[in-house]
C-alpha cells in the first residue's frame, strides 16, 4: 500500500511540475517543448554532472536577462527528479529515492 501512495504522490508531483515548466517556457517565450526537457532528461548520461545537464534544460528557455531563473531552477530541479530516466527504467528519482530510503516522504523531496 505504501508504494501505491508513493506512486500517486509521484503522479502528483510530475503532473505539477509539468505546468510549471509549460509556464515557464510560455513566459520566456521559448520554442521548446514539454517533450524537449522530457527527452532531455529521460536520456541522460550518467557521466554527465547534473550542473551540465541544468545548464542544458536551461538553454531551451529564452531567458537572456535571467529574470526567471529563480523561478526555472526550482522547476527544473523538480523536472529532474519526477520525470522519467531511462537508466531507472522508466521510472524517476524521487521514486528511486523513495524506494531505497524508507521513512522518507514524498514532500521531503520537494523543490
């Protein structure tokens, strides 16, 4: 049962953070898609640091003045952490997290 509360804490948690980053590429007015960040993140590679692939979800937002960037790196963390990768075959770090870290909740990793 515990699982299935974490799973739809998860759905929750992705589905809020999808409109955020809609949002933000709207108000930056960039060309980018929801997809784009997905396909970015989905396909990582782990020798990458995380500080490279922020910068890249980063490029996809016209934000030259960096006016957003308080509200796009929140975003894009929580982006990193509930959508899906590849490497956990589907599924996201939070969840990861969740599964290996008993007693951690689902708000605990909140951006």
């Amino acid at each position: 049962m515990k699982d299935l509360n974490h799973q739809s804490e998860i759905a929750k948690q992705r589905a809020r953070t999808e409109k955020r980053v809609k949002r933000l590429l709207s108000k930056t007015g960039s060309s980018a898609t929801l997809d784009d960040i997905k396909t970015i993140i989905f396909n990582e590679v782990v020798e990458m640091a995380f500080s490279a692939y922020l910068m890249k979800l980063m490029d996809f937002f016209d934000d030259p003045d960096e006016r957003y960037i308080d509200e796009m790196l929140p975003a894009l963390q929580d982006a990193w952490n509930y959508f899906p990768h590849r490497r956990f075959n589907g599924s996201c770090p939070a969840a990861e997290m969740l599964r290996l870290a008993p007693g951690v909740k689902p708000r605990d990793l909140r951006a």
